[in-house]
C-alpha cells in the first residue's frame, strides 16, 4: 500500500475529493495547514506572507492505482492550463501496516 500526501490550494479541496471518488477513492483525511514554499511566502507591498493556507489531502491506496490518483490530483489541483507557484505539492511513501481500530487488526 501508499499513502498519498498532497498539498493543495483549499480552494482546490472539494474539487480534488470529488474527481478522486468518482474515481473510485472515496476515503480521504483532509488537514488545513499553512507552509511556504520556495519563493518564500508572497510580498504585497511592503508585506510578507510566509504562512499560506493550504489543505493537506491524505490517500491510502494500493500501489497499482498509483499513477491513476497521482494523475487525478495533478489535472484537478493544477490553476489554470499552466498551472501557478502555490498549486502544492504530491508526496508519495509506502505504508508499513495498517490496523482497523474497531477490530485491532492488520488490514494487509
């Protein structure tokens, strides 16, 4: 199994969950965070921002549907044809083990 960790615009949320059920990965966990990235924030005037909101979206998914969620997310967070500085960020890692909580056993 992977886990896919992506970082998105929170105005992207609801339009990446929903293109990720529809194709057929209902289960998510979704945290509002705040990061910068490697521009360092935004300057508006005289003004930083380093702590831009950003909504961090997590998969747990087989490693065959991989590149089917990787893309999901890509077309669907992406501003824009050419998409922008901020659009987030996708990380993927295998997950060890998993437990159901309810029965306290391993699911793989």
């Amino acid at each position: 199994m992977l886990l896919i960790r992506a970082i998105v615009r929170p105005e992207k949320k609801d339009d990446v969950l929903a293109e990720l059920s529809s194709a057929g990965f209902n289960a998510a966990t979704m945290v509002d965070v705040v990061g910068r990235g490697k521009q360092k924030g935004i300057r508006i005037g005289g003004m930083v921002y380093d702590e831009i909101p950003k909504t961090l979206i997590l998969v747990a998914i087989q490693d065959a549907d991989k590149d089917k969620v990787v893309k999901t997310i890509l077309s669907t967070a992406k501003t824009g044809s050419d998409g922008a500085f901020g659009d987030g960020k996708i990380f993927v890692s295998p997950i060890e083990e998993v437990y159901t909580i309810s029965k306290g056993a391993p699911i793989l």
